[in-house]
C-alpha cells in the first residue's frame, strides 16, 4: 500500500511540475529522487524509509491480531 501511494504521490508532483516547467516527465521524476550531496534531500528519503516501515509493521500486527482471532 505504501508503494502506491508512494508512486501515486510521486507521479502527480512530477505531473505538476511537467505543467509548470514545461519539462519532461522522466527529467521531473529523476529530479525529485535524485540525491544531490550537500541538501537535505536524504531527510525526504529517510522518512519516506520510516513510513514504508511503519506501514508494514502495521500490516503485520494487523495480520497477527487476525490470525490470533480465528484460533
């Protein structure tokens, strides 16, 4: 679920920023996840890290309390 928000968000920053800068799609993209050494990009991906991982432990305790309930 992470990654299609992920993806879904991504996508419609670049579209916008397609629409505004009259640029290409794949140069937006490229732009928003490149790393560039000396900004605070890295913080961008580090909670998006953080969120993928609270995302899947959610996933599993919701599982696990699922699978608790049936036995």
């Amino acid at each position: 679920m992470f990654g299609l928000v992920f993806g879904v968000m991504l996508f419609m920053v670049a579209f916008i920023d397609v629409y505004l800068y009259k640029s290409d799609l794949f140069f937006e993209v490229g732009r928003i996840l490149y790393m560039e050494p000396g900004t605070n990009v890295w913080m961008v991906h580090v909670f998006l890290g953080v969120g993928l991982l609270y995302s899947v432990l959610m996933s599993i305790r919701s599982k696990l309390k699922q699978f608790g309930k049936r036995s």
